[in-house]
C-alpha cells in the first residue's frame, strides 16, 4: 500500500512533521535568528574577555546603540516606502552644529540648563524638519530618485557643517549637559530611555496606525497605492521629515554624549543605518520591513564594535563582519521568498 501523501493534505498538529513545521518556521523567522546571533556574540565576547559580560559595557553598548537605532529608524520608514535616504548622517552633523551654537549663545547670556537644552531640542528639530522636507521637494516636485535627491543633501548638509564651523567642534552649552549621559538605571541613561520610548512610538506608528498602512501600501505598488486614494507626494513628504527628525534627534543625543556638536559627528553613518535595516530584514525594494528588525540590527552594530574593541581586535574588522551580516540577512530574505514562492 502507497504511503506517499496526497496533495494537499493537512499535516495532523502533534506530528512529527508538525513540529518539524513549527521548528523550521521560527528559525526561518529574521528576527529570532537575529537574537539568536546577537545572544552568540555576547556569549562569544564574554568568554574572549569576561569584562564585556558587565554593566559598565553593556552602558556604553547602549550609547553606541542610541544614534544609530534612531537613523536605521528613520531609515526603515523610508525604505518600506520604497526610497532611501543617504542624508541622514549629514542631518546628525548640521542639526547637532546648530543647536550646540544656539545653546552656546543662551549659556553665555546666563540662561538655565534646561530651557537651552529645551530650545536646542527644538531647534534641531527644525533643521532635521528642513532637510527632510528638502529631501521630500526634490524627489515629488523635482522629480530626482531618492538617491540622487538624498546624495544632493547629504553633500549639502554635510559641506554646511563645516562651513559654519571650520571643522572645529561647538561647545560652550550647559556645562552639566553630558552628564545625563551617565548610566543611572542599570546600563541605561537618561537618553537612552528616551530613545528606547521613540523606538516603541515608531513601532506603534509604523505596525499599528495609519502612517505604516500606507508606507507599507506605497513601498509596494505606488501606482495601486495611488489608485486606492493615497496621496502619495503628501504621505513620501511626511516620511522624509520624519526621517529628518529623527535623525536630528540622532545629532541631539551625540551633543549630549560628547558635550558639543561637531561636523563631523554623523560622517558615514548613513552606512550604519543602511546596514542596520538590511539586517533587520527589510528589503530595499520597499514594502518590507520591521521596527524590531531594525533595532536588533543596530544591537548587533554597535555589539560588534564594542566587542572587538575589548578583545584587542581592530576596529577596523567591523566593517568584515557587517559585510557578512548583511550577506547573510540578504541570503535569508531570498531563502523565505523562495519558500514562500514554493508553497
């Protein structure tokens, strides 16, 4: 008698090959083999050099990790949307240049730690606002692929940044500012707590409300998002400034870190955030992506440098292993596709 199944048959749950379902489906699953690398890299670090296993490392992994998860952040919107944006490095440089000579001109004339602080916040908002409205005229209005309209400003930004400043850093802002940087609650700071609320208010806003539905709609067919009643130019606008924002947010985090804002702050960093999402699973055609992709894959960034750096490895190595990574992450993606395309 045959036993050969019959196509289309169920597979009875408790079976053997329903389990083997199961267990082929979670460790096809991006983000578990994400944490599933990242864990294997702390334990392989940690038993390199068993200071990295500690509080004080785990502190500075985070604060490695905090401008970086905010720029793949903006980074995974714009990507789902089908573009990209290469100015996000430069954004972190002028936005942080610019404050740092708000707060510098405020603290001279006597004004409290905190409302400089409030209205250098404020103030690299705007840029990053600026830049990523920028960004969003030239690729609707101007009609320039968001490569080339993201290069433009990132050149732009990036030669503004020095022009003000003579490469030289900005400081002279509140004097106790950096210290809010110092852990206070385990490993975490105060801007790292921040940042870890932006990340849950991105992921509600990109899995649970509107603005994600239509991201995710526009990154995969523009013309049937557009057919369906999107207005595409408003929504792509409102993803570029709210990549200039967090990106800005990215420069007002390293002033706090560093105690001034220099030019040169975010230089290359575009690459980190590119990176960080491609790990993360998202697919630089658009429509595919995930916040919690995104943030392990910054995890996984900044727990490289931090690791080779304690086991006496160049840093320089960094860049092997990132291009490994995305190698890797790219490999699966097309593993899933092609599973996907099979069933």
């Amino acid at each position: 008698m045959s036993t050969t199944a019959t196509p289309g048959a169920t597979v009875e749950p408790g079976s053997k090959s329903h389990g083997r379902s199961r267990l082929l489906g979670i460790v096809s699953n991006q983000q578990v083999l994400l944490l599933i690398v990242w864990l294997a890299m702390i334990g392989l670090f940690t038993a390199l050099n068993r200071i990295f296993f500690s509080v004080d490392v785990a502190g500075n992994v985070l604060l490695d990790w905090g401008p970086v998860v905010l720029i793949a952040l903006a980074e995974t919107f714009v990507v789902v949307s089908g573009g990209i944006d290469l100015s996000v490095g430069a954004v972190i440089g002028l936005s942080g240049v610019v404050a740092a000579y708000v707060m510098q001109d405020m603290t001279t004339k006597g004004q409290g730690q905190w409302p400089t602080l409030l209205v250098g916040l404020v103030v690299a908002l705007a840029v990053g606002a600026i830049v990523g409205l920028t960004n969003a005229l030239l690729i609707n209005k101007a009609r320039l692929v968001p490569f080339i309209a993201t290069l433009a400003t990132l050149g732009a930004a990036g030669g503004l940044s020095i022009v003000l400043t003579g490469g030289s850093p900005i400081g002279g802002g509140p004097p106790n500012a950096i210290e809010l940087s110092v852990p206070w609650f385990g490993p975490f700071s105060t801007p790292v707590l921040i940042v870890v609320v932006i990340v849950v208010l991105c992921w509600l806003a990109l899995h649970k409300a509107r603005l994600g539905r239509y991201t995710y709609a526009i990154g995969s067919n523009s013309f049937a998002a557009r057919a369906a009643g999107i207005n595409v130019q408003r929504h792509l606008t409102k993803v570029y400034v709210l990549s200039g924002v967090l990106s800005s947010l990215a420069g007002m985090f390293l002033y706090l870190r560093l105690g001034s804002g220099a030019p040169t702050s975010g230089a290359g960093m575009e690459l980190d955030a590119i990176a960080a999402v491609v790990i993360g699973g998202a697919a630089l055609s658009g429509g595919v992506g995930k916040v919690t992709g995104t943030v392990l894959g910054a995890l996984i960034l900044t727990t490289v440098t931090s690791g080779l750096i304690i086991i006496g490895v160049a840093p320089n190595w960094k860049q092997v292993v990132v291009a490994v990574l995305i190698a890797v992450a790219v490999a699966v993606q097309g593993f899933r596709r092609n599973e996907g395309a099979s069933a």
